[in-house]
C-alpha cells in the first residue's frame, strides 16, 4: 500500500508534511501548557486543604472525558472535518484554561477539566491520526518517536515553569491560556485544511470493533496511560505533603516529563528493527523495578525522582508503540478507529491513575502506591509474550 504523499507530486508532498508538523508543533504547545498548569493546580488545592483524593479527582476528569469523547470523534470528523474539528478543540482547551484563573471553586473547576477535556478530545485524536496516516509507512516508528520526543519535552518543560518563572498562580493560568491560544493560531493555512487521516473510501470501523481486535494493546496503553500521564499531579501532591516546597514538588512531574521525553525517539528506532515481545517485555521489568522502589520513598526521598523518570520514560514508550503498532495494522484503512483505541485505553488509564492513586496513597501510603503499580507492571509483562518474536513490522 503507497503512502498517501508518495501519490503526489513533490511540491504537494512537502506540503504535506510541512502541514503536518505545524499540527505537531500546536499540539506541543498546547501540552507544555497542560502541563505547567496541573501541577501548579494540584499544589493550590493542597495548600487549601483538599484532600490527595479530591486532588486525584480533579486530575482524572480531563482524561476521563476524553476517554468518553473518543468514540463520538470519527462522526465530529466527518461532519466538520479534521482541520476544523481541531481548531474547535484548541479552543476550548484555551477557554477552559481561561477559566481557571477568575475562580478558586473546586466544583467549577472540575467543569472547566470537563470542558477542556472535550477540546483535547478533538486535538489529540486528530493529530495522532493525521501523523499514523500521513508519516512515510518505512519510517513510521521514527516520525513518530520524534513527534513523541517533543510531547515529552514539553511534559518535561511545562512543570518546571512555575519555579522558574515564579509567577503568582493568577500570571501562570494567563499565560497556559495565551500558549494555548498561539497554538491555535499555528494551525491556520490551506496545507492543514488540506490534511486527510484515511484513505478514500475506506470502510468505517466501530470503536468498540476496533477495540476488540486488538485488545493486548489496548489494555498496554492504559498502562502508559496510567504511569506517563496519571501519576504526575498526584506524585506531585504525595512531594508537598511529604514537606517539599512548590518548586521541588512540581519538579517531580518534570522529571517524569523528562523521562518521557528521553525514551521516544530510542522507542520509535526499536520499533522498525527489534521484535514487539522483546521492547513491551523489557518496559514490563522496568516498570515492575521502579514502582516496587517506590516503596522505599519514605525513607529514602530522593526515589520520588527516580521513579517518577522511570515511570514518565516507559510509560511514554508503551504508549508510543502500541500507536507505532497499530499504524501498521490499519494502514489499509482508516487511522482514526485505530488510534481512537489507543486514545481510549491510555485515557482511560490517565483518568484511573491519580484517582486510585490517591485512594491508595490516602489509606496505605507509599506501599499501597507501590504495590498496585507493580501489579499493573506484571500485567505488561505477561501481555508482551503475546506479541511477535520477529523484529521490524511483525
């Protein structure tokens, strides 16, 4: 099957890809604003009093939300189209993130995450579509471990803003929202427009169809899900109540935005030259080594780092390859029921991650954290020898 630019003249191919890194390069800004602000809102709530588990609450809902809005994605698509669909997306992630600087009410809170969680909905499935359809078929794993790379850096950039720039709480949410906003405006031109995430004629796929055929590797991305993007607000809310100040707490969520960051590209090589089993077994050890030290954390603090990079770098790669495997098996098709899968699983371990966490970390402090995270970690392990021996595309 050719690749959708290999059909085009050269000039309409650069543009192609010219407009897909312009929707790589919004959706990274809009996550390095994401992820400055959660921290920062997980640190306000703690110093009001608000309990590890309303904290874990607050964090679950834009991920929960967009697990719900996945499925509706392939028809908002259809009817408004890709370009279009995302713009609305960034938008209201942009309103949402507004709106968190004129109240301090827990409860609109949480309808502002809804709300946001609807835009990302939008940006996140359209951008991981448009890159799995449009990324040359020989080079997929690279394109998108670099397209990953940059989520990881602005993971890893984003928290560690509010120490740096010490700006008050207020000054922070102006400026997510103002990231967010010049995000949007990255995504206005005719070559975005232009971008299509299936081939014409391609039969519609259910999501719940689409689920049940690749069920390994849904159930692997809820564990990205659950370790790179669910335990960063509420490992960050564990640092300030262990007693570290905003800086070091929120540092905790940049470290495992650095170890994100660190893994895609090497994630991305792996996956066009060694076998499935092999990569998804070796992120099982490593995850099942680092969450069991997470146990230590009370007596040894500086393992929250570890941990957290440990977590952040292998995370991000189980999800990186699980969208890297489904590229491959739905070329044929449409990207977009492929990827809606991968989105729903990780999503759904995004939103599971800071809510159970903190019912664990509340009643059974650092072990019980350790102990579920190592269960979880098995459960990779035991998942990797269903995949391929066979290196490569296999």
């Amino acid at each position: 099957m050719s690749h959708p630019a290999d059909d085009l003249p050269g000039a309409a191919s650069q543009t192609t890809l010219i407009a897909l890194l312009r929707v790589a390069c919004a959706t990274t800004l809009m996550v390095m604003s994401f992820s400055m602000l959660q921290p920062v809102l997980a640190v306000r709530l703690q110093a009001a009093g608000v309990s590890a588990s309303a904290i874990g609450v607050l964090a679950m809902l834009p991920f929960m939300t967009v697990a719900l809005m996945v499925p509706l994605m392939p028809q908002v698509f259809a009817r408004l189209g890709v370009a279009t669909a995302y713009r609305v997306g960034m938008s209201l992630e942009a309103l949402a993130t507004l709106g968190y600087a004129f109240t301090e009410h827990y409860a609109l809170w949480c309808l502002l995450a809804v709300v946001g969680g609807i835009g990302a909905a939008a940006v996140w499935n359209g951008t991981e579509a448009l890159i799995a359809h449009n990324a040359p078929p020989d080079r997929r794993g690279r394109f998108t471990g670099l397209y990953q790379s940059a989520l990881g850096g602005a993971m890893a950039v984003g928290p560690f803003l509010p120490g740096l720039l010490r700006w008050s709480p207020h000054a922070l949410t102006v400026f997510a929202a103002t990231l967010m906003l010049a995000s949007l405006a990255v995504t206005f031109g005719r070559g975005v427009s232009a971008l299509q995430a299936g081939h014409e004629g391609a039969l519609p796929a259910g999501l719940w169809a689409t689920i049940c055929s690749v069920p390994g590797l849904v159930t692997i991305a809820f564990a990205g899900g659950v370790f790179e993007a669910g335990l960063g607000s509420i490992t960050t809310a564990y640092g300030s109540q262990s007693g570290l100040s905003l800086a070091a707490a929120t540092s905790l969520a940049g470290a495992l935005g650095l170890g994100s960051f660190a893994l895609q590209y090497p994630c991305g090589w792996l996956s066009d030259h060694v076998s499935p089993r092999t990569v998804f077994g070796l992120a099982g050890v490593l995850l099942l080594s680092a969450s069991a030290a997470f146990a230590t954390a009370t007596a040894w603090p500086p393992v929250l780092w570890i941990c957290a990079f440990v977590w952040g770098a292998v995370g991000g790669a189980l999800y990186t390859l699980t969208m890297i495997r489904v590229a491959h098996q739905f070329a044929a098709s449409s990207a977009i029921a492929g990827t809606a899968a991968m989105i729903t699983g990780y999503t759904v371990g995004g939103a599971v991650g800071p809510s159970f966490s903190g019912v664990m970390i509340d009643h059974f402090g650092a072990h019980g954290q350790a102990a579920w995270l190592s269960v979880l970690a098995v459960v990779v392990l035991v998942l990797s020898r269903r995949f391929s021996g066979r290196s490569g595309h296999g």
